[in-house]
C-alpha cells in the first residue's frame, strides 16, 4: 500500500476522525500506532502528541463529545436563564443529538456485550465532567449546616444524575424507534419524574415514566 507524505502535525480532531474511519470501515482498530500514523502521513509522535494509546483515544471519544455538547450550550443566549434541572434536561437532548450523529462508531465501541465493565471504563473521563458539571448546576435540595452530611447530599445528588444519564444511554442504545425518537420522550419523562422526587411532589411524574417504560418493555 502506497503512504501518504509525512506531514509535520496532525490535530486531536484528525486523528480522531482518522481513527473512527478506520475502525468503521474495518471493523477493528489499527494494527499498530506507527502505522496508522504513518498511512495518515504524519510521524508517530504526533499521535503520541494526544493519546497514549488507542485505548487512551477511545477514553477521550467521550469527553470530547462532552466538550463540545457544553460548547453548544452556551452557544445558546437562553441557557444561561435556565434551572439547574433545565440545563441538565438540555445537556441530554444536546449531547444525544450528537451521539445520534455518531451513532456507528459508538454502537461499535459499547457494542461488544462481552465485556460490559470494559466498554464502561470507556466513559471514566466522562463520567468526572459529567458529575462535575450536574454539581455545579443542580441545587442541592436542602439547606443543610452539617459540613459532612452536606458533602454526603452533594454526593448522593451527583450519583443519582449519573445513574440517569447511564440509563438514558442504554436506553438510546436500544432505541429503534424513527429518528430516536422515543429516547428524547424519555429524556423528558425522567428528568422530569427525578426532579420532582428530588425537589417537588413526585407521583405524577413517576406514574407517567412508569407508564412510559412498561409500554416500552412488555407492550411493545
């Protein structure tokens, strides 16, 4: 196979984008790093410039997408007027709609349902910008002047976000419905039905996201 010339830097967003070409239309990662970098015409070094390795790239995947869902935003002149519960709410909408984009690659790095706890390693940068940003934009729900259980609260409120956002996502994974739709209903139903558990009166909501999902699992 002919190599393109040896450039002399490539971006984060090339390789990145390099990488996911490659691992779609093969099927599987790249032999080495050397040759990747090599067929893509740069030295290896440049690689090694942002990852250390295939699997530090497939990590980052995640909070790139992170940080450009936040980058969207803010882009918006309404977000900042927003709740913490509304901005949590916009966050899922936007960053699945850029997961849907997507889509392919990601299916094929969580798809393998061998090695589950692998494939969730995946998301561990994510997961810290995640659950910095729902404490830094959700109120905790009560005023409490114990330093320690104050901290325990913070913590218990980050937790549960992320537990939401995991089943969003296995939710998403799962979606066969026309355009994903389905995933942004229950986006909506259970950021709803978890804010009022958190801050208002919860049967409603938590009646209509129970409603939502029994139609979806036993009556579809």
């Amino acid at each position: 196979m002919a190599t393109k010339k040896i450039k002399k830097a490539a971006t984060k967003s090339d390789i990145i984008e390099q990488y996911t070409d490659y691992c779609l239309s093969h099927g599987t990662r790249p032999a080495t790093v050397y040759k990747f970098a090599k067929d893509n015409g740069y030295e290896e070094a440049e690689f090694y410039r942002f990852f250390a390795s295939f699997d530090a790239l497939e990590h980052q995947y995640f909070k790139e997408m992170f940080d450009y869902t936040l980058e969207m935003l803010h882009q918006s002149p309404a977000y900042p007027e927003y709740d913490g519960t509304q901005k949590l709410s916009a966050f899922h909408f936007t960053f699945f709609e850029l997961a849907t984009a997507n889509r392919s690659f990601i299916m094929y790095l969580m798809g393998d349902g061998n090695h589950r706890l692998r494939n969730l390693l995946k998301l561990k940068e994510f997961r810290k910008a995640f659950t910095d940003y729902t404490s830094s934009v959700l109120e905790k729900p009560f005023d409490i002047q114990n330093e320690r259980a104050d901290k325990a609260q913070g913590t218990a409120l980050k937790e549960a976000a992320w537990l939401q956002f995991l089943s969003i996502f296995k939710f998403w994974m799962q979606d066969t419905s026309p355009g994903f739709e389905k995933t942004d209903v229950f986006i909506e139903k259970s950021v709803k039905a978890s804010s009022d558990l958190v801050y208002n009166t919860p049967l409603q909501s938590l009646f209509d996201l129970g409603k939502f999902i029994w139609k979806e699992k036993f009556t579809a």
